[in-house]
C-alpha cells in the first residue's frame, strides 16, 4: 500500500436519473409481478452491470421482438423504439411494457407534432445510437433529417423550399457542442422551430455542468460509465475540453488507470446517468486501498425528479 494522500472529489449530481431508475424499476416490477423469464429488447440502459445484475434475477436480453417467445412479457429499452416495433409486437399478440425514458417520449411527440404542423424536421443527434434510431422512427423513413455535426449543418439543404423547418435533439449530446449546431442552423435558417422545452434532458445538463465545475479542481477525473453510453462519452468529453489533463471513461474498479493518475494528487469522480452508485462506491475504496483519502462531495444542483411507473405495474 502506498501511503500517499489522495483527495477524491465526487460530483454531484451524478449517476442515475430519473428515466433510468423508472427503467430498471419496471424490469424488477415485472419480474415481481410475472415472475421469471421477463424479457427486454436490446439492453435496458447502456450499463453491463445493470444488465447482469437483471440477468440474475430473470430478465433475457434480446435483439429483436422475433427472439421473444409467446405468452411472456416484453419491455423496451428507456432509449425509446421507433413505431413499428410495438406495431409488431401487437401484430403478434405480444404482452409488452415501454420503458421508454418520458422525456424522450417528449421528443418523440415533438417529431409528431411538426409533421401535423408541414414542418421538416432535423434531428441532432448520432448516427446509430438507439434512441436516434427511436426517434426517427417515429416519422415515415426519409422524413428526419439526421446531422451529427456542425459541418453537417452548414451543408444541409431542406427538401421542400416551401416547408418550414424545425429541429429536435437527441437527449444526451454534449450541451456546447449542441448549440454550436444550432447556431449555425439557426444564423442559415431564422424561422426554424426550437424545441418548446430544451431536448436535452436535465439529467445531462446536470452532470456536464458539475463536471466543468471539477474538472477546474482536479488533475485527474475518472467517469463510471460505458462505451456506448452516449450521455457518459460526453461526460469524458466534456472534462477533457475543460481543462482537465488526466480524463478516463472505467466501467468498473479494475479499469482504474493507476500508472496515468499516478501524479494525480486530487481526483474527481462523477458517473454517467446509467451507471450506479455502487460502482461509484467500488472506485472509491479502490483508492482507499491504495492511498490515504480525503473524500468530498462537490454539489452543483439538487435533483429531485421522478416518473410514474406504467399504470400496469403501479400498486
């Protein structure tokens, strides 16, 4: 044991949101409720230890609805699923629960809504995440127009000169990088709709504040997160343009790059909103065992949002 102080700052807030935990909430009711085999299309938050930690206690993660046997429940990923899926799922009689997060429900309506209005919709977003898939999907194929960056929307050219135009988000891009685009969308096209409400979620603004607000206090910031969680890789994004010179993405306490923080006397940690808090708590006496900790929490925003479970699991 090398007895160094370290100092761990953790921001807060961090990890789970509000969609996240009503996700896993409806597996675990299912379960409950149904009892064993539930089973879920694609994986209910990008989190493998979530994932295994429901494999446990019965769930069966699948790709696609043809993968479900009759007679057991279904369950779709927080990320939201394009229409044509629980169109399927009531073709073939299927028993199904939408996990999908409320406020991207909100942007889905949204889709839907400037569709009624004959207005040509935009999405920001990246090309193949889940929910981007959702989204889309909402609309007829050819109806969304994805851009991704800020070259994108320089470029972009709408289909119908008479159309107006309005643009939605995906909700879990990095906050800057976002208005960027919609700056320059809005500097070519004055008229184009905004969101009535800001698309990206408060839970991602929430945590990539608090990590500005580390990241000028630390040498080194670890993010609990996965690779394919988008809200996460901007966490680590958003603590590199920030100035901190030591910035890693660990899923677990065994990814810790102990030679990189090695110099790294105050480390601050956060969690992406699909990741734990018991890994959070794993990170932490991981240093503990290694160094002599000062742990401080740096509150940036309380939050205090909850969504109502599916009124076929209440009670």
């Amino acid at each position: 044991m090398e007895h160094l102080k370290r100092t761990l700052l953790l921001a807060a807030p961090r990890g789970f949101c509000a969609g996240v935990d009503r996700a896993i909430q409806i597996v675990e009711r299912a379960l409950e409720k149904y009892g064993a085999p539930v089973y879920v299309r694609h994986e209910i938050v990008h989190n493998r230890f979530v994932v295994e930690s429901l494999e446990r206690k019965g769930a069966v993660f699948v790709d696609e609805l043809s993968d479900v046997p009759k007679d057991v429940p279904v369950i779709f990923s927080a990320h939201g699923v394009a229409k044509s899926v629980p169109q399927e799922a009531e073709n073939r009689r299927m028993f199904y629960i939408d996990a999908t997060c409320p406020l991207v429900s909100k942007v889905h309506r949204e889709a839907e809504r400037h569709e009624k209005d004959n207005l040509e919709v935009i999405l920001i977003g990246h090309r193949g995440h889940p929910e981007v898939i959702g989204t889309m999907g909402q609309l007829h194929e050819g109806e969304i127009t994805l851009i991704e960056t800020t070259e994108e929307a320089a470029a972009f050219t709408p289909k119908q000169k008479d159309k107006g135009l309005a643009y939605l988000t995906q909700t879990t891009l990095s906050v800057d990088e976002t208005k960027d685009i919609v700056d320059i969308l809005k500097a070519r096209f004055p008229e184009i709709q905004s969101p009535k409400k800001e698309d990206i979620c408060y839970a991602t603004t929430n945590r990539q504040a608090a990590v500005k607000v580390l990241a000028q206090k630390c040498d080194g910031l670890l993010v609990i997160g996965a690779p394919n969680s988008s809200n996460s890789m901007r966490l680590v994004e958003v603590g590199q343009k920030s100035g901190c010179s030591t910035v890693a993405l660990v899923q677990r306490a065994t990814d810790i790059p102990w030679n990189s923080l090695r110099d790294c006397k105050t480390v601050g940690i956060t969690a992406g909103a699909s990741a734990p808090e018991t890994l959070v708590e794993e990170v932490v006496a991981a240093f503990d065992k290694r160094y002599d900790i000062e742990v401080k929490e740096i509150v940036t925003q309380k939050e205090q949002v909850v969504f109502k479970m599916p009124r076929v699991l209440e009670g």
